[in-house]
C-alpha cells in the first residue's frame, strides 16, 4: 500500500476535509478517522490537522481554505473615491492622495491600479467584451476602400 505522506505545504482538497466532516459527523473519533483515511484512500493525515479542519469547519466556505492574509482597508466606495480624487487632480502625487486618505502610498497605489489607473492616466475603457455585439460594431472603423482593380472585379 502506497501511503501519501502529506508534505508541510500541502492543504487538504475540499474533498478530503468533506470527508473528515462527515465522518466526525457520523460519529468517528479523530484517530478512527485518521485509520479510515490512511486504509481507505492511503492518505496519511495527522491527528492535529483533523481535529483543526473539524474546529475550522464552521468558518469555511462550502469546504474551502479561509481567506488569508490582512482585512482590506478600504471599501469599494472608498476606492471608487480615490479613484475619483486621483482622476478630478492627475498632478496630486500618491503620497499626496494617501496622506488625504488616511492611507499608506503602497495602499493608494494598489487602489489605483485597481481602478484602471496609474498617476497621470485616465481610467481604462471597458474591454471590448463587455460591449455589445452592435456597439462593437459601430465603435468599429469601417474597412478600407478596396484598390480600383479590386472594386471592378467585385462589381462586375
């Protein structure tokens, strides 16, 4: 039987936290589980990592990992702002605008670039895809007359 030992970096799938769901629901103990893992689909899983994904369940989003790294600091709204801001004065430099926002100079740049912007630009229009078929069509440049030669050949 070949066991997959689970590396330091590896997370468990949605699936396997599923499955050590419901069987601690079903009434197994965490090493109960732990046997049931490694007999029935070689995986080895520690003991500390079942009874975690059992205590984080709660939090979790249909079985997937909790969202990592620091609360954002801004709204929508507050982005949407300073986007704003940025775009009504374009020679405000960032930390001008952070020091207005109450925010850091990396925190503004992220915003902006968020936003469509870097210092100095206008927001990007919206791509192409997002337009309908008739306005793609009309935004279109009309194609190039044809050369002479070519437009009697298409007329006769």
């Amino acid at each position: 039987m070949v066991i997959k030992e689970a590396s330091p970096n590896r997370h468990l799938s949605p699936y396997e936290r599923a499955q050590i769901i419901t069987l601690h629901d079903a009434g197994f103990s965490g090493r109960k589980i732990q046997s049931f893992l490694q007999q029935k689909y070689s995986l080895h899983c520690s003991l500390s990592t079942i009874q975690r994904t059992i205590r984080l369940d709660p939090e979790r989003n249909q079985g997937h990992s909790l969202k990592r790294g620091p609360e954002r600091k801004t709204t929508h709204e507050q982005d949407v702002r300073l986007a704003e801001l940025a775009a009504e004065n374009p020679q405000q430099t960032n930390a001008e605008l952070a020091a207005q926002a109450k925010l850091s100079i990396r925190t503004v740049q992220r915003r902006l670039r968020e936003q469509g912007l870097k210092k100095g630009q206008k927001a990007r229009p919206a791509p192409a895809s997002t337009l309908t078929d008739a306005a793609a069509a009309a935004a279109a440049p009309p194609p190039p007359p044809l050369p002479p030669q070519e437009a009697e050949k298409h007329t006769s």
